[in-house]
C-alpha cells in the first residue's frame, strides 16, 4: 500500500456508485483495482464444509476422531 500512500485523502462525504458514503476519496483506482476486488472463495468454503462434513460423520460414527461440536452443529438438537 506504500505505492498508494499519496494517492488517498479524508475529505467530504460523496456517494459512490455502488451506494457506500465514504469520506475516503482514491486518486489511482484504474492502478489498485486489481487489489479491490473482492477475492472468489468458492474454492476455500467447499474444502471447509467438506472438512466440517468429514469431522461430524467421524463424530457420528465413532472414527477416532475427539472433536466436541458446538451445539449449532448437532443434529439431534431440538431447536
């Protein structure tokens, strides 16, 4: 972020066009933008529920695995 350390203020409130009010104003969007957006985790969220999968069917089935779920995880909870 030191290459942008010149190109950013504080200064009166705008509204930009996805609808955030900010009184942050960016002087090198075209140059930062690669760095903005928002990174596809897709990937990242199958692997982590597929873990979280894995870890309650060893639970379930007895498999060896010690691993105590928080009660928003049980099944057999009676909401």
């Amino acid at each position: 972020m030191r290459r942008y350390e010149s190109q950013y203020r504080f200064a009166t409130l705008q509204t930009y066009p996805d609808g955030v009010t900010s009184d942050f104003h960016f002087a090198a969007e075209q140059g930062a933008q690669h760095a903005w957006r928002y990174p596809d985790l897709t990937t990242h969220v199958r692997y982590f529920s597929d873990l979280l999968r894995d870890g309650r069917l060893h639970a379930d089935f007895g498999l060896g695995l010690d691993f105590h779920w928080p009660a928003v995880f049980d099944p057999k909870r009676s909401v």
